[in-house]
C-alpha cells in the first residue's frame, strides 16, 4: 500500500483484532453517550496505519483503550453537574520506532 493512500481505522477494530490474536475475550463496546435510557456509540478514535501493528509503516501499538463513562452510567450530580454527556474515550500507545 502506497504511503500516500491513508486508511482509518477503529481504534476499536484494532483491540478487538489484538484480543483475539492472543486469545482474549473482546469486550463489547461500551456507550459514548445515552439518550433517555439508550445508550449510544457517538465518539470514536480513528487511527492511521501508523498505529496498527500489521502495517509496515508502524510506529506505534495501542496497548490500551478505556471508554471513562461513570458519570453517565452512575452520575454523582454533586461531582458531576457540569460533566460532559458524552463519555471519554483515551488510549494509551507504545512508540516501536
């Protein structure tokens, strides 16, 4: 693949792919963002080939990926009054250089 030709990807994708290559169980994806009682997938992580470890023009691997919801699922409104209604989605990523 041409360098120039940009794929995203999931961030997702990618630990879902990770889990089953070493036998872990992937996870469901949790909710970003609830409507009423309906919990929504809204915000996400793409990532270049840069950060998937199968392309040869890797730089990094994503060791984690945290979808931080508490304040929607359980909200504390003394803590969480001025919270965002969408949860924070964080990864953590190792340079391979």
């Amino acid at each position: 693949m041409p360098p120039s030709k940009k794929i995203l990807t999931d961030v997702n994708e990618l630990s879902s792919e990770q889990s089953s290559e070493q036998d872990l169980p992937t996870l469901e994806r949790a909710p970003t963002h609830y409507h009423f009682a309906k919990g929504n997938v809204l915000d996400y992580i793409l990532l270049s080939q840069e950060f998937q470890q199968d392309s040869p023009y890797s730089l990094a691997d994503v060791n984690d990926y945290k979808v931080l919801n508490s304040h929607l699922i359980n909200p504390i409104y003394e803590n969480d009054k001025q919270a965002s209604d969408h949860a924070f989605v964080a990864i953590t990523v190792r340079f391979v250089l």
